[in-house]
C-alpha cells in the first residue's frame, strides 16, 4: 500500500516537472508567449540563451542573403527598440538607420490617418453650387466677386472664397483673343499671302492669293515670277473693283507688301493688319489655303511656265470655291452654302475630273436639268 502510494506520488511529481519545463521553454509561436514564459526564468539562463541565439544569428549572417521583412516585423521591432537602451548593438539582420527610418515612417503614417479629413456634406446647397457654375459658364468675363454681388440680388449668401472654390477653373482675359476678333468680323476680313514654287526648270514663280475668311472663298490669284511692291498693289486694285472690299486685310511683314500696297489699301477703305514675327497662326486660314494648294495640286504637277501655273491654280481655285467642302464652315461650300437636305426622288449621279483627274467632283444630275443649266454646279461642271 504504501510502494503504490510512492509511486502515485512520483509519477505525479514527474508529470508536474515536465509542465514546468513545457511551460518554461522559450516559445518560437509567438512573441507575447515567448516573453511571458521569459519572466520565470533566472538571470543566468537568459544569459546562456542570449549568447546562443546570437551565435545561431552570426551563422545565419553568414550563410543568408538579405531577409524580407513584413510590416509587422518592422512594426515589432520599432516598439521592442523603444525597451531597451541597448537596441543598437541587439540588431543583426537590419542597420539602426533602416530602423529609424522605419520609425519616422511609422510616425508619418499614424499622424497622415489622424490628420485625414473626413468627408463632409457641402454647407451650401447643390442648387448654389449648380448657379455658380452656370452664371460662371454663361459669364466669361465675371469673377468671384461679381458673381456673389448678382447671387445677393438673389437673396442668396455666399461668401468670395467658396464661390472661388465651386467656379471651373479656366483662363480668363480681359480683352478678347485674336481668334475672338477672327470669328466676330470673319465677313469683313480678307487675308493675303504669297505661294513659292518651281517650274521644270528649277526656276522660282510666286503666287499671290486672296482669301476670305468667313466663306473660305478664294477672292483673287496672280501668278509673277518678279513680285514687287507695285505688282502687289495692282493686284489688290483688280481684286477690288469701284471700290468694293473688305473692311481688313491681314498680312505678313514680307517686304512685297510696302508703301504702294499701303495706299493701294487706303484709296479703298481697307484697314490693312499686320501679323506679328514668327506668328504664322495668325494669318492660318489663308496658310492652310496655300498649304491644301501645294500638296494637293502642285505636288503632282511639273510646272511649264507662267501661263501653265495660272491655269492649273485657275482650274484648283474653281474645285475649291464651288466644289470643295470645308471643316472651318461646317463642311459648307465656299460658293454653294445651303446643303441639300436629302438626295433627289429620280436622277443620276455624275462626277467631273479635277486637275487632271486627280480628284473628282460629284453632283446629282436630274432628267429636267440636262441640258438646261439647272445644276447647282452649272457654273464649274457645264
């Protein structure tokens, strides 16, 4: 009875030694138990421990490349570097600087969510905020202030800055732009260039057109091959007979257009406008003319003489005034504005070859119209 009672007393007294050794045993789960399971043990055994991990830690430098590290990692030894005066020299696989960079990190983030703002219903209503940005759009030229004076009329409050702050941002000038002042007077404005190109020969022949911006229509072309002030001037007295032109005339600095140019202009109420250095965008209607002219005629021609030129600039003028559809005026044509509505009930549709066939011009051709000059395009096509 009382072997049985020794033994009971020795099995259970082993059993309670080994739970404590289970207990007290470094744990490598997770960090809280590992630490708790640490303040049971004596100072001489986390002594011998520390020297050994540190030992097993040199030869894992030795053996490992660089390790990779999670947010928690660094999040975990940021905070146990705070519990100790001797973090410094307790770090292996990361610099001290790498850990004070991750520690201001660690303090931007926190105060960049504390500092974050929260969304937040407008304090006007949306009705206030649509007004703004219609009287803003319909009213260019108005500014913030101007603004909360016409909403006061309308019994509305609201402060300078937060009309600034609903208002679209777009750049706004107190006068009105070069584009501005083209598209008011296109009607009354002309504009004037000089076309360079070569013959057979390789010998240099100019062209002189005159081009109205609202129509897009070609006024008036010379051909020279020795342009001068004077043959510049005669030309705008032929393209302007009694007396009929104009209000403005635009044109570059080119010396073809001196002092006989400028009374020529004046003798017919012509206000002429000179565009400034190195802007080729202010006189761009008529340089885009020149431009379609070259690459889409005398690109493919080889040029006899003067008289060649002027029939195949003539021919080219006639497509573009009464044929041609142009993007500027909605692809309306120069000399034929009003497009049809609908293609007719009965007729045929018929082409016409353009600068020797390179392009061709269409045009519907009805029973009633053969023969009797009736198509709209009689004047070019018959």
């Amino acid at each position: 009875m009382i072997g049985r009672i020794l033994n009971f007393w020795t099995n259970l007294g082993s059993r309670v030694k080994q739970c404590l050794k289970q207990w007290t045993k470094p744990a490598t789960v997770t960090l809280v138990a590992s630490t708790l399971s640490d303040a049971t043990r004596s100072r001489a055994d986390l002594i011998a421990e520390n020297g050994m991990l540190r030992q097993q830690l040199i030869v894992l430098k030795r053996q490992t490349g660089r390790p990779k590290l999670t947010n928690g990692d660094r999040i975990r030894l940021v905070l146990l570097a705070r519990c100790t005066r001797f973090w410094q020299q307790a770090l292996h696989i990361v610099q001290p600087d790498t850990l004070l960079r991750w520690h201001r990190d660690l303090f931007r983030r926190y105060w960049r969510r504390k500092s974050r703002n929260q969304k937040r219903e407008p304090r006007i209503a949306q009705e206030t905020i649509d007004l703004i940005k219609k009287m803003a759009q319909e009213n260019r030229l108005w500014g913030a202030e101007r603004i909360r004076g016409e909403l006061l009329k309308l019994g509305i409050q609201v402060s300078k800055r937060t009309i600034q702050k609903h208002m679209p941002k777009v750049r706004r000038n107190s006068s009105q732009t070069w584009t501005t002042f083209l598209h008011n007077h296109a009607c009354e404005i002309w504009a004037c260039d000089f076309l360079q190109t070569y013959d057979i020969l390789f010998r240099t022949v100019f062209v002189f057109v005159i081009i109205e911006l609202g129509s897009r229509r070609v006024v008036y072309f010379g051909v020279t091959r020795n342009p001068t002030d004077q043959w510049t001037a005669q030309q705008l007295r032929e393209a302007t007979p009694f007396g009929e032109g104009p209000r403005f005339l635009i044109r570059d600095n080119d010396d073809k257009f001196g002092s006989s140019f400028a009374r020529a202009a004046r003798g017919t109420g012509i206000e002429v406008l000179k565009t400034p250095y190195r802007a080729p965008r202010a006189n761009a209607i008529c340089e885009r003319f020149l431009g379609s002219l070259r690459r889409e005629c005398l690109d493919y021609l080889l040029i006899l003489s003067e008289r060649h030129l002027y029939r195949e600039v003539n021919e080219y003028r006639e497509y573009f005034n009464h044929v041609r559809p142009h993007q500027g005026i909605e692809q309306h044509v120069s000399c034929r504005p009003e497009l049809p509505e609908a293609p007719p009930v009965s007729g045929k549709l018929s082409s016409r070859p353009v600068s020797r066939g390179l392009y061709h011009a269409y045009y519907w051709q009805t029973p009633g119209s053969v023969g009797q000059g009736n198509s709209p395009l009689q004047g070019y096509l018959h």
